[in-house]
C-alpha cells in the first residue's frame, strides 16, 4: 500500500520541521520505502528556509507551491482547503495518506501513523456518506459537532478530496462554525437535514465568559434539535473516525462515564482518561473512542438531555434514518428557530442564521459576514502577515509546554503517596 507525509501551509517554525524531516530521515529503509513526503505551501515560501528546501529536495519530497487565496475565512481554513487540494491532485485514491501541519504537529505522529492500516466504514451506515475509510484524527470537542482536530489526522487521499469540497453557501447558510467544522463539514452537513437545521443556530465555543457560557449550556441542554445532533455527531464519530494511535484510554473510559450524566460529560471538569477540560471554553476535548462508545451504548446518567440524546438516536441509528430526517425538515427547521432564538435572547451576540416566520414570509436576517478579503500585497499586510506566523508560533509553542506540563502532573498523580514505583 502506497503512503504519503502531507506537510500543508507556511513554515512559521523551522524547528520543528526540521525535527519532523529528522524523523523521516532516520525511518528503516523498509520503513522509508513506499512512503511519499509532500510538502504544499505558496509561492516563494521556501525562499525565507533554504536549509529545509535543501532537506526536501535531498530527500525527494516533492514541493507543490500555489498563490494564496485573497479570500479569507475564519481560521485560514480556505487556504489550508487549498493546499490540501493541491496535494490531492498529485495522489492515487487509495494512498494513505498523513496530514500534518510542520509548525505545531508531533513528529512521533510519523511513527503512529506508520503502524496504522486504514479501516473500511463498515456496511449499512445508517446515516451513510461519501467517505469510504474511517479518519483518524487526535480529538473532538463532544459538545460541538465536527469540532474535530484538523492539524494531524490520516485519511485516504479518496477520502480527502471530499474535504476539499466546501460550498460557498456555508457562509451564507450556517453561522460560527469553527475553522474545523468547516474543514470537515462538506461530506457531511449538506445532506444532513439535522446538521443543515443545527448551524443555522450555531454558536460554538465560548471563550473567558463563564455568564455567557452558562447561558448557551442552557439553551443548548433545552432544545430537541441540540440533542439530535448529538446524536448524529456519535453515530458518524463512530462509523467514520477512529483516533490516530493506540486508544490506550478507550477501555478504562466506557466504565468510568456511567456516574456522569451527558450534561456533565460534555461540560463538566472531569479528570478522567481520555477527557479532558479546555480551561477557558469550559467544554471537554474528547481523546478517546470510549467516549463515543459509552454515549452510544447509553451508559451515562439519565438526565432531560441525556433523555433527549437516547431517543434521538433511536430514530436516527437505524435503516432510512435519512428518509426519516428528510421528512422532519419543517420540524427540524422549526426547532432551529426556537433555539437560535433563544440564544439570541440570553447569550447576547446578535443574530443568527436561523429561518423565522414572519406572517407569509419566511425571513433570514443579516450579520457581519465572517469573510474578509485581501487588500493587496503590500508590505503591510506582509508585516501583519509575518507578525500572525510569529503568534501562531508562539501559541504552538505554548501548547507544547502545557502538554508536558499536564503530562507530568498525571504522572505524578499515578506515584503513591508514599513515593516510589507501585508494586
């Protein structure tokens, strides 16, 4: 099976590409072979790290160089959309393919990714897609649907050029998505009548407002649609993704969730394996499968919501479950209505994309678009652009720490009191 390490986007940090390419380079030769390494970034990039481009070049990389888009979207995802493009154009269907971002990913990835087959989707999906392998990605916010991990994941190039598909009407018809959600979104929401209803009320993660997270938690926790697209993110979670790498915690976790509800599974600090709390959005990043598993399987506590989650998913994880949405439309459409209203109401940020009733009219109102475009390639916007690399740096490098940090304090919570090795 033919495979390919996908670099995508700027170098920002010379460091750690480096550290990746030192990883390629010292893989066995059986490793090695059969491997293509890809690097897909803009024009002239290249110029400013001539000692990477001579590392790329040594090892036969090939190096794929296209103009920026003037168009920006939240997060750069067009532009990381583009790049991925790119390199699709160039690989066979069935590669295997790691992409990986060389400012702020892991280069150990290379060897995770190595001892990883791709696994077929399995037969009758009941909610089926235009994706043929399960994607393995490093993580997802639970609370938020497709707020998967888009920095490293490995995929079928097939598969992946599904992704480079996002329509120009996600910025019209859906609000707040997340750079992530839009990057995953295309093979997934247009066809979804539950999806399509759900980000039109969109909100997403809340950052440093504790009051103003706590009201969208509430309306969130109250609407039926919420809880079918819950529903719909654990089936699709289950049949499309796997995480990239061992899933050492998926074991332990599925037991352990049966003391929780689904509110505080979502939203609550929880320290267990495999979850973990984003100190500043007050939401939990999922890590492991067995988070999925025990929310499938209904091993949590009952609560309104946890009620809700269970009976959509009756309706939805079975044969048709796509007739089925079809034929809710209005009534999904009527429960979008609902909740974006009452998040306009509480939460406080102005209007969402929500379908509303007005007498014989049915009426969409207007929001600051959520697009900008250049302003020309002058030299500043090359200074804001070179200051927004040297950020981005910066935070990956701050992320780095807090990893280790959080690693170190779990590992001193595994000593015994006593101090020394268990026995």
């Amino acid at each position: 099976m033919r495979r390919a390490i996908l670099f995508t986007g700027l170098v920002r940090n010379p460091d750690r590409f480096n550290a990746f390419l030192d990883t390629i380079d010292a893989l066995e030769p059986q490793q090695r072979s059969g491997v293509d390494v890809l690097f897909s970034t803009w024009t002239g990039e290249l110029n400013a790290y001539p000692e990477i481009a001579a590392r790329l070049e040594a090892m036969k990389a090939v190096v794929l160089e296209q103009p920026p888009p003037k168009l920006i979207l939240a997060g750069h995802v067009l532009h990381q959309i583009a790049c991925l493009d790119l390199a699709c154009s160039l690989l066979h269907d069935d590669t295997y393919v790691l992409k990986i971002r060389s400012d702020i990913g892991h280069p150990p990835d290379i060897h995770v990714f190595l001892a990883s087959q791709p696994e077929a989707q399995p037969d009758g999906q009941p909610l089926p897609t235009a994706l043929r392998y399960r994607v393995r990605h490093r993580g997802v916010f639970g609370a938020h649907p497709l707020y998967i991990n888009d920095v490293t994941f490995a995929a079928m190039a097939g598969d992946l050029r599904h992704l480079a598909k996002l329509p120009y009407t996600f910025g019209l018809r859906y609000v707040r998505m997340a750079p992530e959600q839009l990057y995953w979104g295309a093979p997934f929401i247009v066809e979804n009548p539950v999806l399509d209803a759900f980000f039109r009320a969109n909100f997403g993660l809340i950052f440093h407002d504790r009051a103003q997270f706590s009201a969208l938690r509430a309306a969130l926790t109250d609407s039926p649609l919420y809880a079918r697209a819950l529903a719909v993110s654990a089936i699709l979670m289950r049949d499309g993704f796997r995480y990239l790498g061992n899933d050492p915690e998926r074991d332990k976790l599925r037991p352990l969730l049966r003391q929780y509800t689904l509110e505080a599974i979502l939203w609550d600090p929880l320290n267990l394996p495999g979850i973990s709390s984003h100190p500043t959005a007050f939401t939990n990043w999922f890590a492991s499968q067995g988070a999925w598993d025990a929310l499938l399987a209904g091993e949590y506590q009952s609560s309104p919501l946890g009620d809700r989650f269970r009976a959509a998913l009756m309706e939805y994880d079975r044969p048709n479950a796509l007739a089925c949405m079809r034929d809710q439309r209005s009534e999904l459409l009527s429960e979008a209505a609902n909740l974006g209203a009452r998040i306009e109401a509480t939460v406080r940020q102005g209007p969402l994309k929500q379908i509303r009733v007005a007498g014989n009219k049915r009426v969409i109102h207007e929001r600051p678009a959520e697009w900008t475009m250049a302003q020309g390639d002058t030299e500043y916007v090359r200074k804001l652009e070179r200051e927004i690399s040297e950020y981005r740096r910066l935070n990956g490098e701050m992320t780095d720490k807090l990893r280790q940090i959080e690693v170190a304090a779990e590992a001193a919570r595994a000593v015994p009191a006593g101090g020394g090795d268990p026995e």
